[in-house]
C-alpha cells in the first residue's frame, strides 16, 4: 500500500501570452482533493493573483477545464490521486485557445466556432403554434440524445490534434450540436447547418482520431456525431432524401 | 483545409483504388509466377485497350487522391494556407498525373 505524501509538487503557467512563465507551488496533499481544490489553494494561501475559471464545482457548467499534466480535464471533477504522477501536477490552460491570464483561457474562438457551424436553434413554430412531441424511440431523436448532454467544456477542442493543426476546424464539440440540430425535429434549418458544416473548417476535416471521445468527461462521442456529418453532407450533395 | 468536394473527390477515388490496386497485385502476382518476361509482358499490355483504361484510371485516382491527401498534411504540419496551398495541390497532381501516364503509354501504346 502506497502512502500519500504530505505534499503535492505543482507546477502552474502563469502569465499572458506574451510573457508566460512557470512556477511551482508546494501543496498539501489530502486523501480526498481535486485538482480545482488544488488550484484555489494556490490562489486562497500563496498567491492570490492566480487567475483561473469555475463556477459550479459539481461538473455541470464547464467552465473548470485546463490541461492537468497534459490532459484536458474537468478540473473540479478530477482527484488528484487518480492523475498525479509521483506527487507531482503540471497545470496550464486548455491547449489549442488562446490565453487570456494564468489557467484562464480565452473561449471565444470556441464558442465564435459554435455560431460558424450553425449550432444553434433555428425555430420551427412560432408562439401560437403547438409543441413538436419528442419521441425518444424515434430513431432521429436517439441519435441527438446522444450528443445533448455536452456542457460546453472545451475539452474535446483542447483534445483534438486537428483542431492544433487547423485552425479554421470547427472542432468536435461544435459539430456535435450542429449533428444533434440536424436530428431534432424541432430545428428548421437543417440545408442551413449541411452547409455551415460543409466548408473549409467543416466536418470534412475530422481525421477520426478520437481524442474528443477519449477525453469528454460526459463520456459523449463527437467523432460520431461528425461521421453522421459527413454521411448526411454526402447524402445530401447525391441528392438524396433523408430517410431516417 | 477539405470542404465537401475535395473530401468526396478523395473518397471516390478511394473508392476506384480499391480494386485496381487488388488487380495491380493480383497481376504482378501472377506475372511471376511463371517467369514472364519484360518481353512478354510488354507483349501483353501494349495495344491492349484494357490495360491502358485498367492503369490509366489507376493513374487518375492516384493524383487526385494523393494530391488531397498531401494537401492536408502540408497545411496541418506545414501551415500552408490559401493560394499556395491551391497550387502546391495542382502541381503534386500534374505532376503524379504526367509520370503516371508515361508509364501506362510505355507500357500500353502499341
């Protein structure tokens, strides 16, 4: 049986991007800790200009996310006894966005991503008009329920190797609401998102390496939710009617 | 940096490989087993029509898809982008395209 050590060696980035820096920062390890107590020890007892995000603690809002020696986590969800390598935690803002101040990262490149892939409601039915059933055995509607439970994370984004490579990618998790849109009954513009998931950034892009269903703490799928993309992209440029 | 076309164009011609390079092996196989000669084989080939569809079309397939298959890598690992990134497709598939194709003529043209 192993012991904890009584301290944790953590090691944070620190600094705006023109000007980032590393320090390390000697931590009381407990036998139930995460790694976002972790961090607000740091900020609470050594150094109260640690800039970093969460909100909700319990892994709803998704905004904790930061790479923890090199893995994109949910930072309040994540114990440190199940990533600590040796007593030791690298902490740094997710991979792939840019970097606002410390662990906080900017995430308007994500969510301007979120709007360029039409991944947003397009209604169908105006005030007066009555509610569209959800079916959750109709086939189409299985397949969004699939993808719904996403919490905006960034995760997947910091995960995938595309995403670093190409800039202009879309990126996992806005394909996947464009793919749960593109299900829902309830959405109206389904030539509207075929198209938006269609060009130089699209779906197309997607090498399937999985690391956004590697790394969703959700446990969702985006690399199928971009196959089924691609299928219906496809289907679509053949002319076909959709038949599901 | 794939839109909806270049990534259909990639896969169809994925798709027209596939049994060309089964048949590519399967002849090369089979050519020498019993010891053919450059000879005979040229025998074979030149003049033929359907060698010179079976390798022209392979030749086809193989610039567009390669092209498109470099095309990504040198934008994702070499940051290439916009106009430069257009042509150094082009130039990859012309150029696989006019090697290619000397060799179906050498080997198809009677």
């Amino acid at each position: 049986m192993t012991t904890t050590p009584d301290t944790l060696r953590v090691t944070v980035q620190r600094g705006t991007a023109s000007a980032l820096r590393r320090e390390t920062f000697d931590v009381p390890a407990y036998e139930n800790q995460t790694v976002l107590d972790v961090v607000t020890w740091i900020q609470q007892m050594a150094d109260p200009t640690l800039s970093y995000r969460f909100a909700c603690r319990v892994g709803m809002c998704g905004s904790c996310a930061m790479m923890v020696n090199g893995v994109p986590r949910w930072t309040c969800r994540t114990h440190v006894k199940k990533v600590a390598a040796d007593g030791e935690l690298d902490i740094a803002p997710l991979r792939n966005l840019p970097v606002i101040k410390d662990l906080a990262a900017d995430m308007d490149p994500f969510f301007d991503k979120w709007v360029a892939a039409e991944a947003r409601h397009h209604p169908s039915a105006g005030r007066a008009d009555g509610f569209d059933p959800v079916t959750p055995q109709e086939p189409a509607r299985a397949e969004a329920d699939l993808g719904i439970e996403c919490i905006n994370c960034g995760i997947c984004y910091a995960a995938c190797d595309t995403v670093a490579g190409n800039p202009d990618y879309l990126g996992p998790a806005a394909l996947q609401r464009a793919w749960t849109l593109l299900n829902d009954s309830r959405d109206a513009d389904r030539d509207g998102i075929l198209t938006a998931v269609s060009g130089k950034g699209g779906c197309h892009n997607c090498h399937s390496m999985g690391s956004c269903a590697q790394y969703c703490p959700n446990e969702l799928n985006p690399m199928r939710a971009i196959a089924g993309l691609k299928r219906e992209t496809v289907r679509a440029a053949w002319g076909r009617k959709r038949d599901a | 940096m794939l839109d909806l076309k270049l990534y259909m164009a990639q896969r169809l011609s994925a798709l027209v490989m596939v049994p060309l390079v089964l048949g590519h092996i399967a002849v090369m196989i089979y050519a020498i087993q019993g010891g053919l000669s450059t000879v005979e084989i040229l025998g074979r080939t030149q003049g033929s029509l359907l060698w010179f569809l079976f390798y022209g079309s392979f030749v086809i397939a193989v610039s567009v898809h390669a092209a498109i298959g470099l095309r990504v890598i040198a934008h994702e690992w070499g940051g290439l982008r916009g106009r430069v990134l257009d042509w150094l497709m082009w130039g990859i598939g012309a150029c696989l395209f006019y090697v290619g194709i000397q060799a179906v003529f050498a080997v198809s043209l009677p």
